[in-house]
C-alpha cells in the first residue's frame, strides 16, 4: 500500500483585499510501478464554494488513463477524514439532490464531455473552503513503440496547478531489470543493478504526461519482454481461493535477422467480397510491394477465388514488364464467386514442394493479399492443413497483408485470428493495412518480417490464450485469475520464426485490494460521503452512445433486390440444369421433384451454396444447380457486410401434365406458366426476414 503524503490543511475564508493571495492548491500523485501495472494514489485540493455565486455546488471532471480501475476515495476537510462509501447510484443521486434543495442549492451545468470518466459533486454546507480528495486506482500499462507506457490524461479543470509526482520502481519483480525509464519527458538513471532510485518530477499544469520503462531481455530465444503482478484473493462464498495475475508482454524493435526471400509466391484474392474499390487497392497493394523487394526478386502469383488460377507459368523477375503483365491480370472488373483459400493454399504448397529444399540461410515468401472476408466453414484448422505437406527445411515465410476501401467495413476479428494460427506454424506478419497508406505500411510490414516476423500463439501456463499475434514493437497487458499457487512464476509459450519459444518471469507481489478491481465483473459506479462542511457524490460517467448518422438500420439488405437477381440471373441457369439432364427413359422424362437451396451470401459475394432438401435424387443436377448459383452477381447489404442466409425452393417438373393430381400448390402452378418447368415459392425465397431492431439473423431452412 501506498504511504500516505503529508499535507497541510488550509480553509479558505472570506477576506479582505490586503491579505497574502492563497498558496496553490495541494496536487500530489503518487505511483508506484509493479510489473505491467502502476499503483496511483492522488491528493488535490478542491475549493468547494464560491462566494461569487453562492447557490450552487462545485463539479470536479476527472480523467483517468485507458483500463484504470478505482480502488477507493475519501475527503479530508476541516480537521476530520472520511472514506466515501459504494453506493447505488440512483440512491446516491436522490439524496445528493435532496441535500442540494434542502441547504437551497442549485446543481452547477455541467457540458457533456467525452473526456470524462469521473464527476465529483461537492455541496458546501458551510462557508466556502478547501477540502482535499484522495482516491487511488490501478492502471495497467501499455505497450508503445517497444515500451511499457503509462500515460497520465490530460487536465479537465479550468485553472489546473502542476502536481507533484513520485515514481517508485523499486517494486519490479526480481529478475526483471530496467534497462531505460522516463517520467514526463525526463530520462530516469538506471543503477548498474537495473534498479532506479526513486523518481521526484514536477507534472505539467494541463497538458498529459507518460512514465514509461523498458526491461532487458530475459532470454535469448523469448523475442520480448514479460512482466508480472501478482495478488492472492482468499475464498469468499462460493468464490474459491485463488491468485489475481496481471501479464505484460511488450516486444522492442528489433535489428533484421532475415534476409530477403529467394522467390515469392503471391496469392490474390478475386473473390467478389473485394469488391472493384477493394482490388484497385489490392492492385496497388501488389505492386507496392514487389517495387519494395530487391531489383532481382524473382515471383509469382496465383489469383483465387472458388477456382485458384496461375498468372506466370514460370517465376518472373519484378522488371516493369512482369510487373505490368501483373497489373492487367488482376483486373477488378473479373471477380468471382467463392473464397477458396484452402485450395489456394494447397497451389503454393505444390510451389513449396517443387522448388525442393532450401540452403541454410535461404527462404521462401508466401504472401497472402485479401480483403479478410474468409467463410466461416474454412476452419484455422483446414488452412493449416492445406500447408500440412511443407517441411520445415523448406523455409517457408508467410506474409498476410489485408486491405479494404477506406469507408468499408473492419476486417473481421476471427478472421484475422485464424490467419494468426496459420501464419505463426510458419513465421512471418499479419498485418491489418490502410488502403491510404500502402507503401509506408508495406515497408513496416517487410521491416518486421526481417525481424523474423510476429510472435504468435502466446499462451500463459501452456494454457491461457494471451495474444494470437504479437508485432515488434507492440505488446500487450492481461489480467487473470488463475488458481491458487501458479502466479509466483509464470511460464510463456509461442511461435517465433516457425519455432517454439518460451520465457518465463517472477510476478512482484502486491495487495489485493489494488489488483481485485480489474477483475470485478461489475465494478462500483458511485460513492458518497459527507463531512461538517462538504457533502460529496462520486459518479463515474459512461461514455454516450454516438447516433448513426445517416438514422439508418444497419445490415439490411432489400429482399426485393436480392429477390429479382435471383429470379432474373440465376432462374434460368437453374431451369438449363433441369432441361439439359440425360433422358435414357420413361422416369427420365418425366422427372420431378423439389430442390431446396441455402445461399449465404456476404459482402455481395455467395460463400456457400448448400442444398438442404432435395427429392430429385440425381446428383448431376444437384450439383448443376449448386454451381450455377457461383456464376451469378448478388447485391451487397446496405451500409453494412453482415452476413445474410437466403433459401430458394425450386420445383422442377416437365410441360406434360401428370396422370395423377400434382402435389404442387395452386400458387405453383400459376407460376409454372410464367417462368417454365422450373418455379419457385416466392414467399420461401427470401427466408433470412430481417428483425426490425437491427442485424440480419441467420435462419435455416424448415
């Protein structure tokens, strides 16, 4: 725990224009630094009251720095000390109210701020004065440019006093050892221990300030540095006895290890999800990266999308002309249906093998270029199997480099993670990129993959998933619970370079109190408290949800749009599977029967094409329907690439009526006489209806 600061207390009383101006208001920050967490305890003077304007109570806005957790307030004033309490927060509001009318006080405006996490209410019930506010909080750190940050947001008050700051690092765990420290700006000396003395600063009036810190390498294989805070909680209730952990993992920039690839193997998506904005991106994508290799790197390419196709029969060096004769083959204007990445990836395996393999010191790069919108059927699992056959003397590198039109849609998550998985068996980059800047990010991306590439697959105690990827020069802080006993010494595992690695740290111990509220579920929102002079409520401020701009519902799509590509594109391919059929008999003539299709459709692109329900009993025209879905273009969602689920019910019978009564509906056979042998329900075809409160819900055929 921290020590308490000594002050003196001051009241601030009416007085005549002769006597000496105050002194500053007392502004005090303590932090202690323990593993990836600092431990802050604040003290500032607040005048409460103001004789200008009587009537009204004083509001303090307070910020606090990204995933900080408040451990406790209290108020000292007129010679006497509380704690303010947790309390219900509409409770608190009400008898806060009530204390405002009954001392005849009017509420300060107080103008919406985003800035704001914390607002202190402070109701003078007596003369005007200064009361002093201590609270505490803990704050994990974050990892910037290779260090481990904490930074101090900026002020909210209107006439802020600098504060005085004390740093203590003396508290790191035993084997961690810094290697370079600095508070607001001012570098910290470093003993030849590791350790720095205790840090005395003066905190800018109003603008943010930073401590930051970095460790030296604890082993020679763990591309990073770890630190660790530990806290035992004791059983409570149901809630077992166990030990609240917090992990900082935070790589440095690193000297190039690698050198540049022998030949490259470039796999572009075509897939209509790209979209015609999306390849011109990817196009330039391309192009920005082969001009940033070597003159004589030697390439080439593979465009995918249902079907995976060669652009060279031979590798070709990057000269103007190569990379020409790449510019015209990757045209926007001939996507196609389907994201096949997993035969995609088995084409390059086949590259992989043919070329044999490697000398010491050679690789090979597999470079992915997409726009990340990967159906959910093509597993983590099955991509890496499609590279299951690549030895590790191949010296295979992959590179994933995904981008979108700057007013699209994110890439989604879970697809950046399943490429994580594959990427980390082999060594290499993931990299999430801004159509706006492709050649700046290009080189960072080849510059870290000389760094031999992401640390990936970062998992605490063989178990706990911490990262998927981790790039130089970033990092990341987590907080577990983990069981009682396995937080003195943690051990990380991961992939670096298409090897295992692991580091292992000691956790710095410190006092529940400061680590349980980073791992409360539902953390404390408001706190009260009154003194003689000063009553106080404590509110922490949610963020306001921002309005859709436009008011409109996001990721519908028009079922009567999709409803006419379907009827005018695709129909009749549909109706040429059913005319076109082998006839060797009487059955074969008089074939009928229904056929229900399921299309999932995302970012304008149709995924999957899964037939359901199928009386038919012919596999060839089955599959004839099926892949005459692939060759139609659907219409994208409005605002929003949500995916959506379509079923078309086909019903296919020949012009010569049956001998026995149809089981068809009437509404079928009206319909037989517009469209042919081959109709459709047109109250099945649109069965993904979409809820009027927001995304499209995915729905299976009945």
């Amino acid at each position: 725990m921290l020590a308490p600061l000594c002050a003196t207390w001051l009241v601030l009383a009416t007085g005549s224009p002769s006597r000496a101006p105050a002194p500053e208001p007392v502004h005090r920050i303590a932090i202690r630094v323990v593993g990836p967490a600092a431990l802050v305890q604040v003290e500032r003077e607040v005048v409460v009251g103001n004789p200008q304007i009587p009537a009204r109570d004083t509001v303090v806005d307070l910020d606090l720095p990204e995933g900080a957790a408040l451990v406790d307030w209290g108020v000292q004033g007129s010679g006497q000390a509380i704690s303010l309490a947790v309390t219900d927060e509409t409770t608190a509001r009400a008898d806060y109210a009530s204390v405002l009318s009954s001392h005849h006080l009017a509420p300060a405006s107080a103008s919406p701020d985003d800035a704001v996490r914390i607002r202190v209410h402070l109701a003078p019930l007596a003369a005007a004065g200064r009361v002093l506010l201590r609270y505490r909080y803990t704050a994990p750190a974050a990892c910037i440019d290779g260090r481990f940050v904490l930074r101090l947001p900026q002020s909210l008050e209107e006439n802020p006093s600098p504060a005085q700051v004390v740093v203590r690092f003396d508290d790191l765990p035993m084997d961690a050892r810094l290697s370079q420290a600095s508070v607001a700006g001012v570098s910290v000396p470093i003993r030849s221990n590791g350790r720095a003395l205790v840090v005395h600063a003066t905190a800018p009036p109003r603008a943010g300030w930073e401590v930051s810190f970095t460790l030296r390498q604890q082993a020679a294989e763990w591309p990073g540095q770890l630190s660790l805070a530990r806290a035992s909680r004791r059983a409570t209730g149901k809630a077992q006895a166990a030990d609240v952990v917090v992990v900082g993992l935070c790589r440095p920039q690193g000297p190039a290890v690698e050198h540049p690839p022998g030949e490259v193997m470039l796999l572009i998506d075509r897939s209509r999800s790209v979209g015609s904005g999306g390849m011109s991106s990817q196009r330039a994508l391309v192009r920005a990266l082969l001009e940033a290799m070597p003159p004589a790197q030697r390439f080439n390419a593979i465009l995918f999308a249902r079907t995976a196709t060669q652009v060279f029969p031979l590798p070709r060096t990057a000269t103007r002309e190569a990379l020409d004769a790449l510019d015209a083959a990757v045209d926007p204007n001939q996507l196609e249906n389907g994201t096949d990445l997993v035969a995609a990836l088995g084409r390059a395996a086949e590259w992989v093998k043919r070329g044999g393999p490697l000398p010491r010191g050679e690789s090979r790069l597999l470079v992915i270029v997409s726009d990340g919108a990967l159906p959910e059927s093509q597993t983590a699992e099955k991509l890496a199997s499609a590279l299951a056959s690549v030895a590790p003397d191949h010296r295979l590198r992959v590179l994933v480099l995904l981008v979108r039109p700057a007013a699209d849609e994110p890439v989604p998550a879970d697809a950046v993670e399943r490429l994580d998985k594959l990427v980390g068996r082999f060594g290499g980059v993931v990299r999430v990129l801004a159509a706006e800047n492709l050649r700046g990010e290009v080189r960072s991306s080849l510059a870290a993959l000389a760094q031999g590439g992401d640390l990936f697959n970062v998992r605490i105690q063989g178990q706990r998933e911490l990262a998927a990827g981790v790039a130089p020069a970033t990092g990341l802080v987590r907080t577990w619970i983990l069981p009682r006993g396995q937080g003195s010494h943690l051990l990380a595992t991961g992939e670096y370079a298409g090897t295992t690695v692991q580091g292992r740290a000691s956790a710095a111990n410190v006092a529940i109190e400061w680590l349980q509220p980073l791992v409360d579920p539902e953390p404390p929102k408001s706190w009260a408290g009154a003194l003689p002079d000063v009553a106080v409520y404590v509110e922490a401020v949610a963020p306001s949800p921002k309005p859709l701009a436009d008011g409109v519902v996001r990721g519908q799509m028009d079922p009567l749009v999709l409803r006419n590509a379907l009827a005018l594109a695709y129909l009749p391919r549909a109706r040429a599977c059913y005319l076109l059929r082998r006839v060797a008999n009487g059955v074969d003539l008089a074939l009928r029967g229904r056929l229900r299709l399921e299309l999932h459709l995302e970012r304008g692109e149709l995924e999957d094409a899964i037939i359901r329900r199928s009386s038919l009993e012919r596999p060839e025209i089955e599959q004839c329907v099926r892949d005459a879905a692939f060759e139609v273009e659907y219409p994208r969602p409005s605002f929003r690439d949500a995916p959506t689920v379509a079923a078309v019910n086909l019903v296919f019978r020949p012009r010569t009526p049956e001998e026995s009564p149809p089981d068809a509906s009437p509404l079928d056979q009206q319909l037989d006489l517009i469209l042919g042998p081959v109709t459709f329900d047109p109250r099945d075809l649109i069965e993904n209806q979409i809820p009027q409160s927001g995304a499209p819900e995915k729905r299976s055929g009945h």
